[in-house]
C-alpha cells in the first residue's frame, strides 16, 4: 500500500471516530444555539460607530480609501480585539474603556497585553475620528477660535505656531507606529508628548508619568494613516493634517479636562 493511501486510511478512521464523537454529543446538546463560524469575533461590548462625517469628507487631506479602510478594517479589528479580550469577563466587560485603560497594570495579566492593544486602538482612533472634521467646516483648521484654548496654547509654548512645529515634531520624530498627542496636564499645563502602538496618555503604569495627561488632541503616524497617499512622507501628511483638525472639539475637551481637574 502506497504510503498515501495508508495514510488517506488513518485519516478516514480517526474521522468516523471523531463523527462517532460528535453524533453522541449531537444526541444530548446542552447549549441549544448555532455556533457561531470559527474565528467570528464576538459582538459587543463594544460596536464601530460611524465615523462623524462623510468617508471623502476630509479630502485633499485624507483620502477616501485611507478612511474606508482605516476605519472600516483597521478600528473595526481593535473592537473585535478588545470584545475577544473581554468574552467571560463580565466584571471587566461593563466599565467603561477609560477605567480599563487607567488601570491596565491591575487586570488579570493575560488580558493586559489585548487591553492595552485593541482597547487603546479602538479608544484611540474613536478620539481621533472626532479630533478631525471636513476643512471647509466652520471652526475646522487654521488658529483656534476659542479664546481660552488659543491663550494656554500661546503661554505653554510660546505661539500657536509653535506649538504646532514642537507637535509636528513629535509626531514625525516617533519612531516606527504611534501616536502625538496634545494634553491637560494634572499641575494644569499642556503638554506635547508622544507614544508607541496604541499607548495613549490614560495609561498608568505603562506610560511614563511625565507623559500622562488627559488628551486633548491626537494624531495616528502608523503607516496605515497615510501611506496609500502619502508614501513615506509622513512630514507631509502630518503638514496637510492641520486643514482638517477641528478645533471646537479640542476647545471642549479642554473646558471638561480643566473642570474636572478643579473638582479634583
Ligand atoms: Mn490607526
């Protein structure tokens, strides 16, 4: 007998075995529910919202099949991830994703490192959807119009323009995959800083204290932001960006971090 067909016979035994199997199992089911295809993520907690504004609304800036697919394929599996995380976690499943974020070090240690990845990459690009709006919208690009905002940006680094040159820095200067960020920080100052993967500055215990903060404004340099347009000219991307931050958002945050702060 030719080796392969030994084999073919094997294989035909151990399948009638385990069919045996499944037939005894199928004759007394517990759980009464289709299964699910293998590898089909589980629904929920968490779902992908639309995004705030039209898929082409951001170009020249952004295009259309960067936003398709960022969004649609790229946030879509840090959901999956994170819901995959969270499947028989009940306790975990019902805080909210800023809770889980500020305490990573504390989770059970086999859901520390999904956590961190896909709960920070859906919490991060959730943000960074709404840190941005279509530039020829009211408020959206150019200075920001709000006066408590424009004033901290010119008293903690020196002019607008300077604060966007140290924040263009910071986002080209990181290096591989992340993220640069504006934050409120707890002495009330803002802060530039910048993090690796899908760290964000909510994370204590993996992110360094200097770098915490509540975020403000954030930018996504992985690859997978700009490539399809931009190619490798990241300094590009993040030079067009500007056109489409939306600066009334940013305002906002900034009024709910300093309120919060003076409650603390
Ligand atoms: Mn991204």
């Amino acid at each position: 007998m030719s080796s392969s067909r030994r084999q073919f016979l094997a294989l035909s035994a151990s399948a009638a075995l385990a069919s045996a199997a499944s037939a005894q199992t199928k004759a007394a089911p517990l759980v009464k529910t289709k299964p699910s295809p293998p590898g089909t993520p589980p629904s929920g907690p968490y779902v992908l919202d639309p995004l705030p504004y039209a898929p082409n609304a951001l170009l020249p800036h952004v295009d259309l099949l960067t936003m398709e697919i960022h969004h649609g394929k790229h946030h879509q599996a840090y959901i999956n991830g994170l819901n995959t995380a969270l499947q028989g976690e009940p306790g975990l499943a019902e805080k909210s994703l800023e809770d889980l974020l500020g305490g990573i070090p504390f989770l059970p240690e086999a859901l520390q490192t999904p956590i961190r990845n896909h709960g920070g990459g859906h919490w991060n690009h959730f943000f960074f959807w709404n840190s941005m709006g279509p530039a020829q919208a009211p408020g959206i690009g150019g200075d920001p119009a709000d006066p408590a905002l424009a004033a901290a940006l010119a008293k903690d680094f020196g002019s607008l323009a300077d604060f966007k040159k140290k924040f263009a820095e910071a986002a080209t200067k990181r290096f591989g995959s992340g993220w640069a960020w504006l934050i409120l920080k707890t002495d009330g100052h803002l802060a530039i800083v910048s993090t690796p993967n899908q760290d964000n500055p909510l994370m204590q215990g993996l992110v360094p204290n200097a770098d915490r903060g509540t975020p403000l404004l954030g930018l996504d340099v992985w690859e997978h932001a700009y490539y399809l347009n931009y190619q490798n000219r990241r300094p590009d991307y993040i030079a067009a960006w500007w056109n489409v931050v939306n600066w009334p958002t940013v305002a906002q945050r900034y009024q709910a971090a300093l309120a919060a702060l003076s409650k603390k």
